[in-house]
C-alpha cells in the first residue's frame, strides 16, 4: 500500500462561535500544483495558517508522510518539508535583498547553542555555502541584481519574488503559497508561472490560494473550491470551474 504522504482530515476550526474551518478533508495524490479557489472568508488562508503551525485547529488531522503534523509549532514543521509564503509577504525589510535569503535558511552553524562559538573553517564553510545558494536562488527568481539593496527599496512585485525566494531558500518538498500573483502586472505573473513549472520539475509539490482564475487555469492540474469554511468543490481546473454554481458564485 503507498505511504500517504499529505493527508488533511476533518479539519475544523472556529472563531467566536464561527466554523472558519468547517470539517475541511483533502488528500493529495498524484498532483503537481493544486488551487485553493473561494470567495472572501471562505477560510482558505485560515487553513493554510492551520496546516503550517501558525493557527491551532480544533480538531482534526494533517497527516504528513505519514506523522500528524498537526497543531506542531512553524518551525518544526518546516523542518519536515513544508514551507510557505504569505499574503503580507513578511519579508525583513531593513536588510539587505541577499540577507533575506541567507536567514532564511536552514541547517546554520551557530543555530545549536553547543556549537555557537564555532568561527573557525566549519563556520565560514558554512558562510560560502549558504552564499552560494542564496546566488543560484536569486538568479532563478531574477533578483541578483538587487542583491545589495534594501528589501524595502524593491518594488512591490520583486518583493513578491524575493518572498519566493526566502521560502525557497527553507527548503521543503511541499511550497504553501498564499495568493502569489496578487497585485502585480501580467509580465511578473508570467514570470511566475514558469518558475512554479520550473520548480515542479525540480520534484517540488505546490498548493497555492489565488484569485487570478486565469493564472489557476493555466498553472493548477487539480482544483479545490472552498467556501463558508467547507470543501464544496474539486477536480481537474477546466471541469470545476464550468460549474454553473462556481460560475456564478465566484468568476462572475
């Protein structure tokens, strides 16, 4: 039998009385990238906040190769393989575009406190190495030029793909992305597109929020529609969403 690898199961969660998350299951099997489509309040960030530690649920599971991950602290679950972005990006802004990257990666010396007086050859090993990968992922995402200047400095759509970059820069199989081609113009969101595609075959699995229909159409093998904190819909993308009662409740 195959191991399940990512598994949501009767998720709730409620706020003041109010199902936020209502009874939420999802199993992902043979898919690349999966939509998370809905209207305002459907819930759909509120789940994403569940699934990656930064919201309790009330009940439920998220099972993960095969562990409930669920109601585990952010960072141990990143270090299981799931990162994630965020609609207010959440980037550091006071710092340098390249040092956003470096800090947001894993496996640091210095991160054990038995070996954070370590600055010797292990150390700046370490240093180069994370450089280097701070490089490549800044090149893939068109940001090397900017490496120097202040993230506050970038515009609103480098910023978007500087925030891609510190979640790549976690590592992680599964990349949670909330609403990742809001705000910015149709060349950026094509700019995107072909990385998310670029990533899917480098093995990454992605589960992304977005209200860009034409943007989940293009880029989503498997849909979900979610509202008033239930699944209500899912399937292949052109399929859900000729839906009469999508259609009509949410692309009009």
């Amino acid at each position: 039998m195959e191991k399940v690898k990512f598994s949501i199961r009767n998720i709730s969660k409620a706020f003041d009385g109010v199902n936020a998350v209502n009874n939420f299951s999802f199993s992902w099997n043979d898919y690349k990238i999966v939509g998370l489509i809905g209207p305002n309040g459907a819930g759909k960030t509120t789940l994403f906040n569940i699934l990656t530690g930064f919201i309790r649920a009330d009940s439920g599971q998220f099972i993960f190769r095969e562990k409930n991950l669920l109601n585990l602290p952010p960072n141990k679950i990143v270090h299981k393989g799931i990162v994630r972005t965020f609609q207010d990006l959440r980037l550091l802004r006071q710092i340098k575009v390249i040092e956003n990257i470096m800090l947001y990666q894993q496996h640091q010396v210095g991160e054990d406190p038995l070996t954070a007086w370590i600055r010797g050859t292990k150390y700046q090993k370490n240093q180069n190495e994370k450089f280097a990968n701070a490089k490549s992922i800044l090149e893939f995402v068109g940001l090397w030029d900017k490496r120097n200047e202040l993230a506050e400095a970038l515009s609103y759509g480098q910023q978007k793909l500087l925030s891609l970059g510190c979640c790549l820069a976690a590592g992680g199989e599964y990349l949670i992305l909330d609403e990742p081609f809001s705000g910015i113009n149709p060349e950026t969101i094509n700019h995107i597109i072909n990385m998310l595609q670029d990533l899917v075959k480098q093995g990454k699995k992605i589960f992304l929020i977005e209200h860009n229909i034409r943007a989940v159409r293009s880029i989503c093998d498997w849909l979900v529609v979610m509202d008033e904190g239930k699944k209500i819909a899912e399937g292949i993308p052109d399929e859900v969403l000729r839906k009469e009662e999508i259609i009509e409740a949410y692309l009009d």
